[in-house]
C-alpha cells in the first residue's frame, strides 16, 4: 500500500499554511513527519483526513484518488479528546462503533487493547482516576480498535515513562510487521531515530527534506569518521590530519577528511603515529543533528 500527497496547498484567510506539500510513505516503513510548531504538520494530517479540504493538490492510495471516509484509518491527534468522567470501556466501545464496529467486535477489539496495555483492571474506572501517563495509553489504543490499514499518530509518547514507551515501541514494531502504514509526528527524536525508515521535515508550509532515513544520513556524512581510540593526548595530531577541528564525542572523535586524503590514508597515518585503534567507521548525524541543520537555522 502506498499513500502519496502530491502539491498539497491550504490557506486560512491570508496565511498561506501548506505550500505545495508532496510526500510519499508505503506500508511496512514508519515514516516520520517532523517540523517545529506552526510548521503545518497537523494541517497537512487534517487534509488527509479530510477534516477540511485542501485548496489544491492531490491525495493518492495506490495510485488512486484517497477516499478518507471509506479508508480504514486510525488516528492519534496531539490535542486529547476523550471523555475524562466516563467509563473507560463504554469510552473504548464508543469509538469504535463510530467507526464502523459492531459491538461485540467493539467490545471485544476495546478488551484486547486494555490487556495489551495492562490496564483491563480499569475498563469500568472514569478516565480521569488514571495517572497522565495511562490516560495517554487509553488515548492510544483508540486509535488500533477497528484494526486499521492507514495509523496517524501525533506525539503518541506525550507523557508515557520509559517502560510504557518500550510496550508502545514494541506495539508499532509489530503493527508495522503486519504492513501497516504509519505516519508517526513527534519532537522526540530519538523515538523517530529508532523506528522511522522514512522521514519529511517540513518547515513554513513546505517540505525541505524527504526520503530514506539510512540514505540522507550516508550522503550527510559530508567525509567524515568516527574514531575510537584509547590513546590519550591525540587531540593536536588529530587536529593536523582533520580539515574541521576534531570534536570529542565520549570516546570518539569526528574527523572530517581534507580534501585530497582517503579514509585510508588517514587509517595508516594514525597507525603509522602509533594511534591505537578501537574502531573507525563513517560517521553518521543523528537526526537532532538532520532536523537543525535542515529546519532549525532557516
């Protein structure tokens, strides 16, 4: 299944909110939507959805005009809207009826996710008894109930502490086996580092990167390595064979290779002053470094 967003525009008023947003994301690969606030990232999950329309541009599921309302999608907006004085299953069954469930499919689909999440102790508990942390689990699995093709998720690790992030972690990593598409929004990066094999970073209504993770951080590299070594006092031989000046990283350094030296020339020129070697591999940004290098200095 593929999902394409061709040259989508949108504004309100004067503000000129999407600019010729184009994306494409397949089932089976997370992909990240990242963007600072106002960016126009939960705008372009609106058209999506056709919460409103777009001014122009296209929305395409396998080649195919997208049709929101007979796609089977779940969706996790940033902003909470469940019912914090009332039961959590009835909550749950609710939902998923407006959906399109029957009730026992319902009933049994709310029942499952409350013993995925370990928290069938409270399906007849008022959502607001819950501690923040399992008021965002509940808002979650509102999202998996009628088991949908398409999942949206807006910062789904908002409020969860490590254990709950590791179980919801494991739920994505498992829903993606299952060739689900997902198209996951969040300012925690390493979250999206982890398990996004792609990424779209927008930045004032326009997409600015977009691709394979593993692929924009090769060609990021910029000739650079990392080298781990023991050898203490190396930071001013290092600084005579780098072309930037070498940044500690722990252990390691970031060497940058001059310009007319190979990886291997700068590996024998290390033995050859006696540097010991741990390890000495590309160096690759992580995606903090991606996103502020692509969004944050424009």
């Amino acid at each position: 299944m593929q999902l394409e967003l061709r040259k989508l525009t949108k504004s309100f008023g004067d503000v000129h909110v999407l600019k010729d947003i184009s994306f494409t994301t397949t089932s089976g690969r997370a992909m990240g939507f990242l963007g600072r606030n106002g960016s126009g990232k939960t705008t372009t999950m609106r058209c999506l959805m056709n919460v409103f329309p777009p001014d122009s541009g296209e929305i395409f599921l396998n080649g195919k005009p997208f049709v929101a309302k007979s796609a089977s999608i779940g969706y996790l907006p940033e902003e909470r809207g469940m019912y914090a004085k009332e039961p959590i299953l009835d909550q749950l069954i609710y939902f998923a009826r407006l959906r399109g469930a029957d009730k026992k499919t319902a009933t049994d689909n709310a029942l499952f996710w409350l013993e995925r999440v370990e928290l069938s102790e409270y399906k007849n508990k008022k959502l607001e008894i819950l501690s923040k942390g399992n008021q965002q689990k509940i808002q979650i699995i509102q999202a998996f109930l009628t088991d949908p093709d398409i999942l949206i998720l807006d910062e789904p690790f908002s409020g969860l502490d490590p254990v709950n992030s590791q179980l919801f972690k494991d739920i994505i990593l498992d829903l993606l086996k299952e060739e689900k598409l997902i198209v996951f929004s969040s300012h925690q990066m390493a979250y999206v580092e982890e398990f996004c094999d792609d990424i779209a970073l927008i930045h004032d209504g326009s997409i600015v990167l977009s691709g394979d993770l593993k692929k924009i951080k090769r060609e990021r590299s910029w000739r650079q390595v990392l080298l781990e070594t023991p050898t203490e006092n190396v930071s001013q031989f290092l600084t005579t064979l780098s072309a930037e000046p070498p940044e500690k990283i722990k252990n390691s350094y970031r060497l940058k290779l001059q310009e007319d030296m190979s990886k291997e020339d700068l590996l024998t020129a290390l033995l050859a002053q006696g540097v010991k070697v741990d390890s000495f591999n590309d160096y690759l940004p992580s995606l903090q470094q991606i996103f502020l290098e692509s969004v944050g200095e424009q």
